[in-house]
DNA sequence: TCACACCAATTTTTT
DNA sequence: ATTGGTGTGA
C-alpha cells in the first residue's frame, strides 16, 4: 500500500491522476521521478497490468534511473513488465516487428552520426561536390533537421542546390546499406503506425502513455506519442518549460505550452516546493530565468536554509581556471568531510573537460567523464562493430567497406571499385558479389586471396557466434585476425597503442556483459544497444562514490549534486557564439539555469580573462548570465590574489583582460 | 598497395 | 593541440 503521506498535496494530486490527459509541470527538483514512481506504483494498485504502461524518456539515463526508481517501489519483476525506454529505443522495438509492413528488411542496421557523414561523403562525391566547401558534418546536421520537420519537406521545394541533390541520394543509399538514421527510426515508425492493423495492436498494448521531459518533444516524437496514445487520450506528460533546451534538435516548447489545446479538458498540475536547493541557489536560478518571456509562469520555492553564497571563481587562463576550481574541490572536501562524489564539473562543450582531465589525472584524482567521444565511437571499436554488422547485416556496405581491408590484407582501393562495378552491374549487394570476385580473374590473386580471406573469416566467426554466442565471436574475430598487432602498427605511440587496444579488449568486456544482462542475448539486440548507446558502461557505485563527474550541461539535466561547478561562464561559450548569431539566447540562459539547479548545497561558477582556441588566446568576456545573479548572492572566490597570480606565472594577458580584472579589484 | 608525411579543420548540445 | 584525410614515394 501506498504510503500518500510521503507526498505534498500536489504531489499527491499528480499521483493520483490515472486516467484521461494530464499535464505535470515540474519544476527542477521537486520530487519529478518520485511523483512518477509513486504514480507508477499506484496505477498498479488499482488494477493496471504492468505491460499496459508505456513511459518514454529523452535519453537512457533518465530511462535507467526511472527503473531503478519504479523498481525500488514495485519490485524488480513486475517493473520489467513495465516498458520504460526512449523513443528511438521504442521505435527501433516497433521497427524490429513491423518494418516489412512499409517494405523494409527487418535487420536493418542503425547508422550513427559518422556512419551518415560517411555516406554523405559518398554522396558529394557522386554528384562531383567538393566535400571541401559543402561540410559533409554540416550537411549531416541539415539532413537531420529537415528529417525531423513534420509535416515532411517535399524534395522538390528544397532551395539549396547541394541540398537537393544530396539529400535523396542519402536516403537511397541508406537503403541500399538496408539501414536507418536516427531520424529514420521515428520516420519509419510513423509510417508503421499509420497502418490501421499496426496501430491498434501497439494501442491494445500500450494503454497508458507517459512521456517525461515533454517540453523536449518535438513534432515527430508527439506523431508518434499522439498515434499511440488514440482516442483513449491515457496521455501523462511531465516536464518544465525552463529546462527546455534541445530547440536545436527541433523541440516545440509550444507542445508544452499548449498542450490542454491538443487534449481537451487535460488537467493541470504544477509541482513548485523544491526540495533539492538551498534558497540562495533557487533565488539566484529563478532571478536568470526571469529574463526569459514566453513560460508557464512558477515560483519555486523551499522551507530550508538560504544556504552559501555561490561562489565566484575568476581564473588567468583555462588552465588556471582548472587549477582553481580542482584546489577548491579538494579543499571543500577536507574541510566539510566530503566525497568526491559529491562534486560535479559542468560545462558548455565537451572539448573543455580535456584541460581537467590533464590535471586530474596527474593529482591522481579519480573522475568520471560522461559524454564526450563515446566509447563506440572510436575508431578502434567502430571496426571491430563493423565486423559483426557484417556477420548480422551483409547489405550494410560502411561497415563492409570498413573492414574488408582491415587489418590490410592486400584489397585496395582499385579491386574494391572493380568487385563494386560487377555488383552494380549485377544488381546484386556489394557481399554477395564477393564471392564471385575470388574468382574473377581481372582482380590481383592477391586481392583474391584477401576476398577470400575475409569471406572466410566472417563465415567462421558466423559458426562460432552460433556455438558459442557473441563474446565467443568477438574474441575470435580479435584473435584470428591479430587486432592487437593491427592496432599497434596504426599507433606508434606506444602508450596510445596500449589504450586503444585495452579499449578492444573492453569491447570483448561489454559483448560478455550484454550476454549475460540480456535474457535473450542477440545480435541485433547487441548492435541497437551500441547504436542507441542503451548501454553506457555502468559505473560501479564504489568508484562513483569517489570520483569527481563531468560532463555537459545537457547530459547534467535530471541530475543533482551536492556541489556544482559551471565553469567557462563567459559570453561566446555558456552563451554559446553559435547561439548568439542565431539569437537563441533564451535557450542557453534556460541551459545556465539548468547547470545552476543542478547543486543541492553549493554552487561555483568559474570564468576566465583568456582561453586558448585552436592554440590562440584569445579575451573573454564574463557572461551576460553572471550579471544576472543579484550581487548579494554570491562572493568571490579568488579575486584576492587572482593579481599575485598573474604576477607569479609571468603571463601577460591580452589588455582587455587586464583592464577587466583591474576594474574587479577596485570593486 | 601501403607507409609515412603533411595539411586542414575542428568546437555546441543527443539519439 | 589533436586528428583525420589526402598525397607521394617505395
């Protein structure tokens, strides 16, 4: 039974909403997950099946952590009744079962972002673009927009040249690898939805409809909500329209905003005692954000202390800056007893965490870096991957070309376009043409013998995945082949070369752990796990106890700590330059109000006088954000000898940053 | 065909 | 500063 008095009255009225549309307003830390996991448990009390709730989440962190949490109070059984994912996880789901029905194969391949830059490469260079001027990354970003803008665009009434060329050539040669983008899993399941029989069978199934973070939807991912939710209208959504900032992924805070118009006689709950922050922290958030006009109107407010001031760090350089704030960590930690685990570092751009990691691995302080470049994005894991895309998918031609030459073995550039000419010729995928090559005789024997080679590897490493399952496969791939011995003729570094192959041998690592986490451990399941990265390497409670977490601001949203460092406050990064071309302030003063909402007890923000960019210093200029904190709250942290500093390294600092750091002091 | 050297561009944020 | 992509010579 339910204890409600564990709840505050809106608390209470949020979990007790069971049927019809609702719309949750929560704002940063007043009990969201706990409101969702008490409804959760509810609904099971009076009477719902655990297989008809469905609650999607934006990404596999706020996934996990909402098992974790429904599972605490309903039990680890019947919670994996309970379909909890994020919607392109849902999707690819549906796909696995239904893409036949829109004339797709069922085991298709997920590309990710560099698997698409590599096809649009292609793609330029089939149309004779010079990959150059047109940035094939930037196009990625392009297609994906336009992907994701619903209704669809026709081809036909795409104005940029290289656009319209590229875009259809992308798409077809998606289907040629038998592949889909990320977008295309959302595209897919529309078209899948669509169909009447579909539909029902997912809407017989999901009864009950939870999206949180809806203020993050954007207009495909509500199709597809709106077609699984029906007319039965079971639709809970919870979000906060201040902690919206994935505009730049398409999201429509409109959806949030006006969500009683699409559902009508939707009820509305605001959640607003916060019991995360101290007052100091709430005041100084809610003072940012009131800048912002267009929002669902909250106060937030606490019955606890006001707490510290926020600490003002003001640094030389982003060296400096990291100095600074790793010292001040290490002092909190002995002065008021602390883990590190309390602390967290947070920041704009992944490329920032580089100077911390420097330092803190030389202090021989342990931390945890969440983001950044993915473990299954290296290179290294990516070949290996390829392999068993391969082994599962034959028609998926990147990865094909990825590894039929790796390690070399005599396949170069000219037998692969003869073998493809043939294939073209043939209408036949590149795989199946293999074959034909080992005997064809305008090819090198030496290139046959590779072919032939590669064929046999893969076929053998098909026989060992079915005797012996994954890891069994893996293994033999990495031994047969001697990765190790490729991987170290690539790096001479013989430190570097260590480090990739130790991240070969994790990949062996996470393919025995996916086996024996899975129930039903499949290839496939294996590869969408990887492409959806479901499956960050969970880190072990001991080391997250004792170690500092960074990351970005947006991979931050959801989370708490005890201590919160935001660090480069300054204009051009935290607001971001590509934000203030575009005028989307809004968005990155709701990402600054983000980071700051994130601290329970603490909260520091750095800035520094220069940074270096692409090896050049150049002056920074303190964030307009920081002017938006009323003065009384904060107090520096540094300034006092931020002079002698400057004195004792030697460094000159550009003038503008001198003059700005003398006005400080006379402050 | 491969190894090495040079050159260029990179830095938003996630699935 | 790093990294991947391209070009050249063996």
């Amino acid at each position: 039974m339910i204890n409600f008095n564990a709840l505050n009255r809106e608390q209470r009225d949020a979990v007790r909403c069971v049927k019809g549309p609702v719309v949750v307003v929560a704002g940063a830390g007043t009990g969201k997950t706990r409101t969702i996991a008490y409804r959760t448990a509810h609904m099971l009390e009076v009477g719902i099946e655990p297989g008809a709730i469905l609650a999607i989440t934006f990404t596999n962190k706020a996934a996990r952590e909402m098992r974790e949490r429904i599972s605490a109070m309903v039990g680890f059984d019947t919670c994996t009744d309970i379909t909890i994912s994020t919607i392109h996880s849902l999707c690819a789901r549906i796909l696995r079962d239904d893409i036949d029905k829109v004339g797709r194969d069922t085991s298709f391949t997920i590309f990710d972002t560099s698997d698409q830059v590599g096809i649009i490469r292609k793609a330029l260079a089939k149309h004779g673009f010079d990959p150059r001027k047109n940035e094939p990354r930037a196009l990625q970003f392009g297609i994906s927009t336009l992907k994701n803008i619903y209704p669809p665009v026709d081809v036909d009434d795409i104005a940029d040249p290289v656009m319209s060329r590229v875009f259809p050539t992308y798409n077809k040669m998606l289907e040629d690898n038998n592949a889909l983008d990320f977008d295309d899993l959302l595209l897919f399941a529309i078209r899948v939805l669509d169909i009447p029989e579909c539909r029902d069978r997912y809407r017989e199934r999901f009864r009950y409809v939870m999206v949180d973070e809806f203020q993050d939807i954007n207009d495909i991912q509500y199709g597809i909500v709106r077609r699984l939710v029906g007319k039965r209208s079971n639709i809970y959504v919870v979000g906060d329209d201040d902690q919206s900032i994935y505009g730049w992924r398409g999201a429509v805070v409109d959806n949030f905003l006006n969500f009683e118009e699409d559902f009508a006689g939707a009820r509305e709950v605001k959640l607003e005692r916060n019991y995360r922050s101290t007052g100091v922290i709430l005041e100084a958030s809610g003072a940012v954000i009131e800048n912002n006009e267009k929002r669902r109107r909250k106060k937030l407010w606490t019955s606890g202390k006001a707490g510290d001031p926020i600490g003002m760090i003001e640094a030389l350089d982003e060296q400096d800056e990291a100095t600074l704030v790793i010292d001040c960590i290490v002092g909190d930690k002995q002065r008021l007893n602390m883990k590190y685990g309390d602390f967290a570092i947070l920041y704009r751009t992944n490329a920032q965490s580089r100077v911390f990691e420097e330092k803190l691995v030389r202090m021989g302080i342990s931390y945890i870096l969440i983001g950044g470049t993915r473990f299954f994005e290296r290179k290294e894991i990516k070949d290996m991957t390829a392999f068993l895309r391969v082994m599962h998918n034959p028609e998926d031609e990147t990865a094909l070309l990825r590894v039929i030459n790796y390690p070399p073995r005599g396949i170069g550039a000219t037998s692969l376009d003869r073998i493809r000419d043939a294939a073209l010729e043939a209408r036949r995928p590149l795989f199946h043409c293999l074959e034909y090559a080992v005997h064809s005789d305008n090819i090198p024997k030496k290139a046959r013998k590779g072919v032939a080679r590669f064929l046999e590897v893969i076929e053998a490493a098909r026989q060992k995945l079915k005797a012996g399952g994954l890891a069994t496969a893996g293994k033999f791939i990495v031994d047969e082949l001697d990765i190790e011995n490729a991987v170290r003729k690539s790096y001479s570094d013989r430190n570097e070369a260590d480090r990739r192959f130790m991240n070969v041998e994790e990949w062996i690592n996470s393919l025995i752990e996916y086996e024996s986490n899975e129930p039903k451990p499949t290839i496939e399941g294996y590869l969408e796990n990887v492409a959806l990265m479901t499956d960050e390497q969970e880190v072990d409670t001991e080391l997250k106890e004792d170690s500092i977490t960074m990351m970005t601001v947006h991979s931050a949203k959801g989370l708490e700590f005890h201590t919160v460092f935001i660090v480069g406050a300054e204009e051009k990064l935290l607001p971001h330059e590509k934000s203030i071309q575009d005028g989307s302030i809004d968005e990155e003063r709701r990402l600054f109000y983000v980071a700051m909402t994130r601290a329970r007890r603490k909260l520091y923000i750095s800035y520094a006088a220069e940074r270096r960019r692409y090896g050049e210093t150049q002056p920074r200029i303190t964030s307009r954000f920081v002017g938006e904190i009323p003065e009384e709250l904060f107090s520096y942290q540094s300034v006092k000898d931020i002079e002698e500093r400057r004195l004792e390294s030697g460094k000159k600092l550009a003038s503008t940053s001198l003059k700005r750091i003398a006005m400080m002091l006379e402050d």
